[in-house]
C-alpha cells in the first residue's frame, strides 16, 4: 500500500537500481486488431446540379418578368424581356441596307457584263454586300439578348430587380437551381482512395430531416490530392424527385467499402504530433523507442494505424511528455514491486 501511494504522489518518479539506470514507471499495453467497420463518414453540404444566376448580356430597361418565384420553369421558357425597340429600329435599319445593296450588286453584275464598269467595282460591291449581311446577323443577335431564356428545367429563386428597372450588363436578375437531383462534396481521406469507385452507393441524413434517410452514387472522384489535409475530394449524386432536399443544407453520408474488416485501433491519446508527422513510443527490450506512424480512420477516442505499428508491439499509452528515445521504461505493477523491494530491504 505504501508502494502505491507513494507512485500517486509521485507521478515523474524515476526508479533505480543499485549501480543502474533509472526506469520511468508507465501504462503499456500489447497491440492487437481490432474488428474495423469498413466504411467512412463524411460531412458537406448539398449542391444543385447546375446552379445559376441568370444575367443580362446588355444593359437595357425591364419590360416584363414571366416567372414567378420559387415555382418550376421549363428549359427554354422565357424568364425575362427587356425593351428591345431600339434593337428592332436597328435590324430594320439593318435589313433595308441589305436590300438596297444587294440590288446594287445585281445590278453591278449586270454592267460588269456589258463591260460598263470593272471587275474591281463588282468587288467592291460585293464586299459591300457581305459587310451589310454580317451587321444584319449583329443586330438579330442583339435583338435575341433583349429575351432571357432557361437555360435548364428548374426552379426559379428570388427576382432581384422589378419590371420598368433600368440594368446593366451583368447585373444579378433572379437565380436557377435544378433540384431534381443533387450533388454532394465530401473529403475521403487518402488512404480509402483505393477503395473509393465510381456508382458506388452511399447512405445520406440531413439535420434538417430527423429519421429519414436518402440515397446516392458516387460519380465523380477529384483527380488531387490536398496537400495540406491529405483528403480527396468526392462527389455524389442523391436523386430528388419530390424536391424535399434544398441546397446548403448539411448533410452526413455514410458509404461502405468493403475491404479490410481489421485494423490497428489505438487511443488517440498515444500519438505525439510533431512536425513531420505523427509518431506513437513502443517499448522495446525495455526502452522507449519513438516510431513514425501513418494515420487512418478517426473513431470517438481512437485512431486507426495504417503502418509503423504491428500486432505485438508494445505501446506506451501516458507519460509522453518525459520519454525520450532510449530511456528505460517499466510497466506501474513492475515499478509497484520494486519500491516493496526497496522498502522490505531499508534497516528499522
């Protein structure tokens, strides 16, 4: 019993022997697999498929809004309208310049017949002819950007301007989401990359949605590697159809593996960080060594180890901050026996 007090009282207490070195008393433990769930969890938010904010392309006065907020809109319906009377003055304009100077080409033809004018003129006249063409297609096309179109089915979001508003070119008018199906971005981190497909299936719970659960595929996998977190970014599609999933909410996914069904599992407490990475001590033939690990999965309280330990290996579980590599250790009960040894053989 005095033994053991004195260790609770003591906590850095460095034992010796006669003529030795001195032994830190420290927790150990043997290292074994551990039955390991195959799959990975993650977090992100929810996506639309195709995400826009519609746009003017020139600047003009709102004529008309044929959307309504928040409701459904059919690729190709025609959202907004701008005041395009200028824009039809100008291809008027446009299309009686092109009459008159394909009449003058004709014309020209005729005389280059008769040899009334040069071949040079007729040239000139065609050139003439195909300048007006090509201001006839700018003035058309100028014309088509007074009407603002879907660009994909959707639905419409909040309108930010007002009919009879004057905009400019790039000014924000209303936002489109599709919604009938949508994207999920998570980080995996690097050592499941082998294990991570395409169409694999994943389990999706939103906060906003208590015990329902939806359903999804893995369709795109990021090509890099952060370099910072060692995560890979991946991307999954979750079907929609009765639209109760929104962009921005938070999302958990869940995806199974497959794989291994064993692991190295220990306390997050053993890992010393420093800068190059994360390292674990072990004991062996009774000293401290200090070794490099990889890190895998996170579980509430303990850390999967991808290499730098095996099975058998003896790891030191406290007393981190006075180890240094080399420094005899001995486990709390060895330590307990030596101090009666010690006691037992002090003169009354």
């Amino acid at each position: 019993m005095r033994a053991l007090l004195l260790l609770l009282f003591v906590p850095t207490l460095v034992l010796a022997q006669a003529g030795g070195p001195p032994f830190i008393p420290v927790n150990m433990m043997k290292v074994t697999a551990t039955p390991l769930s195959s799959t990975v969890e993650a977090v992100g938010a929810l996506i639309a498929e195709d995400s826009v904010v519609l746009r003017p392309e020139i600047d003009g006065r709102i004529e008309k809004l044929l959307f309504k907020e928040g409701q459904p809109v059919k690729k190709g319906a025609v959202l907004v309208t701008l005041d395009s009377a200028e824009q039809r003055a100008r291809l008027a304009a446009a299309q009686a310049d092109l009459k008159l100077a394909e009449s003058r080409y004709k014309r020209s033809e005729e005389l280059v017949a008769q040899n009334f004018i040069s071949r040079q003129a007729l040239d000139e006249s065609r050139a003439n002819l195909d300048i007006l063409r090509a201001r006839l297609r700018q003035e058309q096309v100028a014309l088509d950007k007074t009407v603002i179109r879907a660009p994909f089915a959707g639905v419409a979001g909040l309108r930010q301007v007002s009919p009879g508003a004057y905009v400019g070119k790039g000014d924000d008018l209303v936002r489109l989401d599709a919604l009938g199906t949508l994207k999920l971005e998570v980080p995996v981190p690097e050592t499941y990359l082998p294990l991570v497909r395409i169409g694999q299936p994943i389990t999706l719970t939103v906060d906003a949605l208590p015990g329902k659960s939806f359903s999804g595929k893995v369709h795109a996998i990021d090509p890099v590697i952060d370099p910072v977190s060692r995560n890979v970014r991946v991307r999954a599609r979750i079907a929609n159809p009765a639209g109760i999933l929104k962009p921005g909410m938070f999302a958990r996914a869940t995806a199974d593996l497959g794989g291994k069904t064993h692991a190295i599992l220990l306390p997050e407490q053993v890992i010393v960080p420093k800068a190059d990475g994360s390292y674990v001590f072990l004991a062996v033939d009774g000293k401290a060594e200090l070794r490099k690990v990889v890190l895998g999965k996170r579980d509430p309280g303990r850390v999967e180890i991808v290499s730098g330990v095996s099975q058998g290996d003896t790891v030191i579980l406290d007393g981190q901050i006075k180890l240094r590599p080399g420094v005899p250790v001995v486990t709390l009960d060895q330590a307990a026996q030596m101090m009666k040894k010690m006691q037992a053989g002090k003169p009354r």
